[in-house]
C-alpha cells in the first residue's frame, strides 16, 4: 500500500501548549483519517476529512487536508494531559478502497 | 455499548499452537476487517468481510491465518503452529457501507487482542 510518512516522531510537550503534527505522501488520497491510540487500547477515530483544503475541527482538535491531496495536519489546541496517546493518520488504499494505511504514528506525551 | 467487542484482550500461548479470535462488530455495521499491529508501528491491513463474503486478504495473510464471518455478524480469526513473529496486536474494525460517499472508509477499531507466542 502507499506509504504514509508522520512527523514528529515523537513530542514531549508541557500542558496547556498548541500541538502540531503532520502526515505526507507520495500518492494522492481522497480521504484523510486521524486517529488516536491509547496504550493497550485500539485507536478511536478522532477525524475524517473528504475535500483538499478541507478544515475540520472536533473540540480542540483541528485537521487539514492538504490542497494537493498529498498532506494532512492536525493540530491540538491548549493541551491537557488526557492528550498523551500515539496519533496516527491513515488513508483508504488506492489498491483496495476498504484497506486502510496508517502512518507510524506520533507519539504526544504531555506533562502536567 | 455498542462498540466492536474483541475477545480475548490478552493471550498467550506456547509456539506451535492453534489460536482462535472472536470479534464482534457494530451491529449495524456490514464491513468487518482485521489489522495487525505491532510495536511502534501503524496497524497493518489483514483481511476484509462485506456481510459474510471475504473479499480481501493481504499477502500478510499467510496460510496458518484463517477467517471467517459465517453469518455476517461475528468474526473469528484463527492461527495455526503460532510462531514467535506472530506476537503482536490483532485488530478488529468494522464499518458501514453506504450506498454512496467516502464515509464509506471510516473505520471503528476494537479494543484488539493482544497475542504473545512464547
């Protein structure tokens, strides 16, 4: 499947300070999906976008998908502990259309 | 709750042995799909259902991996002469299909089992 490349790695950020992660590719996707994994838990989905240049925010979450269809961002506004978790983002596979790829993940940690 | 329900959360097992899943989807939902995940990594795409029918494997899929979704509402996943590189988390989503729209990718994960091949 087409690969899906995320960065930062990993973030180690202070409460209360705005997050910015985000995901590129070398092919076009026409959905963009963030998700947020907790550890020993399956990743819940946290937005879906369908248009480039679409904005969609859900609470203090917002995520763009980028207008050459090759990029997403999410970012988190004033975080708070409960934040820590890996986000990955994931996009249906061009091959198959119900597979999904996923990113490695970013890896937030957030302290108090 | 109407969540995909996965059973077991935690197995361990010796090398060599059989093991078998069960994942139960959203009710609604007529898509099932199995990932597998491991550390440090993105889930990775195993197999897929529509209703009963599994229209999709990955190569990933070997043959010691087995699925099934009988009736088009619970699924199981079985490995057989489990391997040590079989340890990893096994993934459970499912999702509605729609006769039109994109929605049709958004997937909802379970809380998967984790499987440890001592």
């Amino acid at each position: 499947g087409q690969q899906l490349n995320q960065s930062p790695q990993s973030m180690f950020i202070q409460e209360g300070e705005d997050v910015s992660m985000n995901c590129t590719s070398s092919s076009i996707f026409n959905t963009w999906l963030w998700y947020k994994q907790e550890p020993g838990e399956g990743p819940v989905l946290l937005i879906a976008l369908y248009k480039a240049g679409e904005l969609t925010s859900n609470g203090r979450l917002t995520a763009q998908f980028g207008i050459t269809r090759k990029d997403s961002f999410l970012n988190i506004s004033a975080s708070i502990p409960s934040d820590v978790g890996i986000y990955f983002c994931a996009g249906p596979d061009s091959n198959s259309g119900y597979a999904l790829n996923f990113g490695k993940g970013t890896s937030l940690l957030v302290t108090p | 709750d109407t969540g995909v329900s996965q059973n077991p959360r935690h197995k361990i097992t010796k090398r060599g042995q059989n093991v078998t899943f069960r994942c139960d989807p959203i009710s609604e939902h007529n898509r099932l799909y199995w990932y597998r995940q491991t550390l440090g990594q993105g889930p990775e795409f195993l197999t897929y259902f529509q209703n009963e029918a599994q229209l999709e494997k990955s190569r990933l899929l070997s043959d010691r991996f087995s699925a099934e979704r009988p009736k088009g509402s619970f699924s199981t996943l079985e490995i057989q002469r489990t391997e040590q590189g079989d340890s990893a988390m096994y993934l459970c989503a499912s999702s509605l299909k729609l006769a039109e729209g994109p929605q049709n990718t958004e997937a909802f994960f379970g809380q998967g089992t984790r499987l440890t091949v001592v």
